[in-house]
C-alpha cells in the first residue's frame, strides 16, 4: 500500500471529501439539487419584507429568512440522504468512497488521522471548552456567548444519540483501527465537530477586528472539521454517508442555534434602544 507523509493528511481529507459530496450531489440529487437552487435564488429580500417585516427590520428579516431557507434545505437534504440509506440504495456510493481513502492506510498516516479524529473527544472538547469560556470572562464578553457554544455542543450530541437510535445502522464491518461503540448513522464526531468548531468559528469571526484573520480561524475551523470526518472514514468505524449525514446535521443544529442566539441578541439590541430614546 501507498504511504502518504502525515503533513499532508489533512489536506487529502480536504479533497477527499470534496470528492464525497460532489458525487453524493452529483449521482444521486441533481435535479433536487437545481431545484433548491433555484428556489434560494428567487426567495430574497423581497420575501423577507412581506413576511417578517412586522417583526424586524428589513435587514435582519432576510438574515432571518435566509436562515430558515438553510434549515430547510439542510433538513430536505438529510431527509434524502436517510431514505437512500434505509433503502440500502448508498452501498455503491460508501464502497466507492470509502475504497479510496482506505487505499492509502499506513502507519505514518494512520498515527495522524488517529490524533485528528480525538480531536472531537469528549475529553479534547471539555479541555477546548473550559479555557474558551474562561477567556470569553476575561474579555468580559456576553454571558449569552459560552451558553451559545454549550449548547450547540451538548445538543448535538443529545441529537445525534437520538438520530442513531432511530436509525439503528450498525457499523462497518472489517479492519477497525481504533474503537468505537454504538451506531453509525449519523456520525457522532462529524456532527459535534460541525457544532463546536463552527459555533468557535463564528465566535472568533465576530470577535477578530482584521478580515485576514477571520477568513484565516474560519478556514482552520473548517479544515478541522472535515479531517475529523474523514478519519473516521479512514479508520473504519464510519460509512462516507454517515459522516456526510454528521456534517449536515450538524451544519442545520448549527444554524438553529446561531439564528436563535443572534435573533435574541437583536431584541434585546432594540429594547435597550427603544429604551434610551424613550
């Protein structure tokens, strides 16, 4: 077997798993996918004025209105995905993908994905966790900040407990190379890795003054995040549709809680407004 230098394992995730959602699209979801697009493409600022102008200004009822539209697609999404896994209709698809990441299995490279998949270990997460809130009190940031961040990680994990036992996928059989309990579908790392690394990653966009470094910590976070879904992959214990089931669960829990956090950040923005004009 080929053996690839760990420096380059987190970007063959990266391509790799391009590849995993362009064919998933691709083969299976074109046309629901031109369909989408198109129905996003239409559905605008006008929109958002008719239906959420009582409750926001225009602005923030198309921020709003784009959220909901991304739920949906998300949930549509998910929704298809599941049924070509109960159906048994994805086998070619995993067989495929997962074939050409495990050809390149070796001890250098298995060593790296080993270490990026406990990055979304309970104990690396709980060790993120402390310190982030901790500097989030010094900076004396807004309370409402670490609850964001503690619930977009605890709920997607309680939400993915339910979403496997509700599907009851087993996992895949042959070479494991770590240990793994439980269900496969969906990935439990790939959607607690969206959740917490994204709500970070928005946390950091929002904090850092400089358009460089955003752009910078919102592309470490999402590299993090699909290494981690390609190790578990590449280390046996996951289907490519579960992990790409993870991904978009976890990217609509992510939404959910951001548009709840920033919507309640909004009133509370108005009311104190409202209160100092009056």
């Amino acid at each position: 077997m080929p053996h690839i230098p760990g420096k380059t394992a987190a970007w063959l995730s990266l391509a790799v798993l391009y590849k995993v959602i362009a064919l998933y699209l691709l083969i299976h979801h074109r046309r629901e996918l031109n369909a989408m697009r198109k129905i996003l493409a239409r559905a605008g600022r006008p929109m958002a004025k008719i239906l959420v102008r009582p409750l926001w200004p225009a602005d923030f009822g198309a921020h709003v209105l784009r959220g909901f539209l991304l739920i949906a697609l998300l949930i549509l999404l998910f929704g298809q995905l599941a049924e070509d896994v109960v159906s048994r209709e994805i086998g070619h698809f995993d067989q495929v993908i997962t074939g050409q990441i495990r050809c390149y299995t070796g001890p250098p490279l298995t060593a790296v994905m080993k270490v990026i998949t406990g990055l979304d270990s309970p104990g690396m997460l709980t060790a993120l966790l402390i310190p982030t809130a901790g500097l989030l009190f010094l900076r004396r940031r807004p309370a409402s900040e670490p609850v964001l961040l503690a619930a977009a990680t605890v709920g997607s994990w309680l939400l993915n407990e339910l979403l496997k036992w509700s599907f009851h996928r087993p996992r895949p059989d042959g070479n494991w190379l770590v240990r793994a309990a439980g269900y496969s579908f969906p990935s439990g790392h790939s959607m607690v890795a969206v959740a917490f690394y994204g709500t970070l990653g928005y946390l950091l966009w929002t904090w850092l003054p400089k358009p460089v470094l955003r752009w910078s910590m919102a592309g470490i976070c999402t590299l993090l995040v699909l290494s981690i879904g390609i190790s578990r992959i590449y280390l046996g214990v996951h289907y490519p549709s579960d992990v790409l089931a993870g991904f978009i669960a976890g990217a609509c829990w992510l939404t959910v809680c951001i548009l709840a956090y920033e919507t309640a950040r909004h009133r509370t923005t108005t009311r104190s407004a409202n209160g100092e004009t009056g």
